[in-house]
C-alpha cells in the first residue's frame, strides 16, 4: 500500500487523529475497491459539513491510501502547525490572487508522484437547504483533464451529525453513524482530447456531480433532486446522464 510509505509526520497525525475518529464516529465504509491502490487519483466528495475533512481522510486512509487536500496558504504560514501540514504532504492554495494557478500546478504534480489527492468540486459547503450536492466548479474537471488521472465520486452522509452546518452545532457524543461510499470512476473518455473550453469543463463538472449526487441517493433512498444552482446564476439546467436537460431548481 502507498500508506506503508508514510513519513514520521505523517504517522503522527494517523496516531492523535485515527483514534478520535474511531471512538466518534461508527462508521460503514463502502466502495473502497474503486479506489486504487497507487498511482495517480483525484476523489471527489460531497461538502457538507465542517467534519467533511476528517471523515473522508479517515475513509481514504482505511483504502490504503494517503489523502492529500488543499489548504489555505495563510494556514501554512502559521509556525509550527505549517511545518506539520507540509510535512504531511497537504498542499497550500493562495485563492483569489495571481498566484492561485500554481495550486493546479501543485496538483498536477502530486498526481504525477502517484498521489490520492481529494478535491471538494463545490468548493465549498453545500447551500442547498436538504445537503444535497450543489453545482460543481470546475476545477476537478480541469485537473482531470490536464493529466488523465480518474476521478473517484465519493458521497457522505452522517458528517453533518457531527458538526450541523445549519446549526453551528458540534455533537461529542460517541460513535455518530457515518456512512461513506466510493464509486466507479466518473466515465470522463469522451473528452479525452477535449481543449479545456468553459462548455467542456462545465459538462465534465456536471457528469461528476451527478455521480457524486447518485451515490449519496443510494445512501440516503429516494429519488435525488436536480444539482442545486447557487443563486445567481438563473436559467441553470441539468444536464442528465441521458444527455436531456433538465430545469435547475432545489430540492
């Protein structure tokens, strides 16, 4: 396994982090298969909750796999607790500056090692009221394209017990029900050799957002909604796995 590799940093995380998470939570772990055992690896969950990272590393890791996020650069400069994220392999991200294109280049190169890196597509918690996947950016799409890595839709359900976004609420109570499952890769070969357009890399987001939105329907049962649109943007549709589009709406 890659995780056999790890650095003292790195085993040290596992050693404070692992144990919390196995007394907090009672997790059922499903689909890690589809996760592959090396080699370059972009997984994309869904965002739900501020307990989103800890979870989905844990259910990285129990794969065999290291999982590398992105991180706000500002925390990296912080002393001491910088050092640590480096040294665990994370990587930093200067958003909304000229320099925020290097991220990718970070990315591209941590595929390139072999790394299981884990992008959250919405970018940020989910606005739709029920938790269900919002629109995706488009930056996972964006990254798969540039290297060919295959994308693993992973959906989440249970993080939100944990800390409620709605509430602001932290639960401390032990062994929470999380569930995790992990897919096939999203099937991105029709774009293969597609130039990085807006209209491409928006149909590539949508295919991966469905995937994730599929799997956490299988989690939660019943019939999923449309991918939420954030408000702003009227007019959104859905472009369905059948190639039909489909209103944008809520749930």
């Amino acid at each position: 396994m890659a995780r056999r590799r790890l650095g003292f940093w790195q085993w040290f995380a596992v050693v404070v982090v692992k144990p919390v998470m196995t007394v907090w939570t009672r997790r059922t772990w499903t689909g890690m298969e589809h996760i592959p055992r090396d080699g370059g690896v972009i997984i994309v969950p869904n965002h739900l909750s501020y307990a989103d990272p800890l979870v989905s590393a844990h259910f990285v890791y129990d794969a065999g796999r290291w999982p590398r996020f992105l991180g706000k650069a500002s925390v990296f400069r912080v002393p001491v607790v910088g050092a640590i994220l480096r040294r665990c392999r994370q990587i930093p991200v200067e958003r909304g500056t000229v320099d925020a294109a290097r991220s990718l280049d970070a990315l591209v190169a941590a595929l390139d090692e072999g790394g299981a890196v884990v992008v959250y597509p919405e970018g940020t918690l989910t606005r739709e009221p029920d938790l269900w996947p919002m629109r995706g950016k488009t930056g996972a799409a964006r990254l798969a394209l540039a290297t060919g890595a295959p994308v693993v839709p992973v959906a989440m359900w249970g993080p939100e017990r944990i800390i409620d976004p709605r509430r602001n609420r932290v639960s401390l109570r032990p062994r929470i029900p999380v569930t995790v499952a992990a897919g096939l890769p999203v099937d991105l070969g029709r774009w293969a050799d597609a130039p990085p357009t807006k209209a491409t890399l928006e149909e590539m987001t949508d295919e991966i957002m469905l995937g994730i939105r599929d799997l956490l329907a299988g989690i939660r049962g019943g019939t999923p909604p449309p991918l939420w649109e954030r408000p702003g943007r009227p007019g959104a549709v859905e472009a369905g796995r059948d190639g039909v589009e489909r209103p944008g709406g809520g749930a």
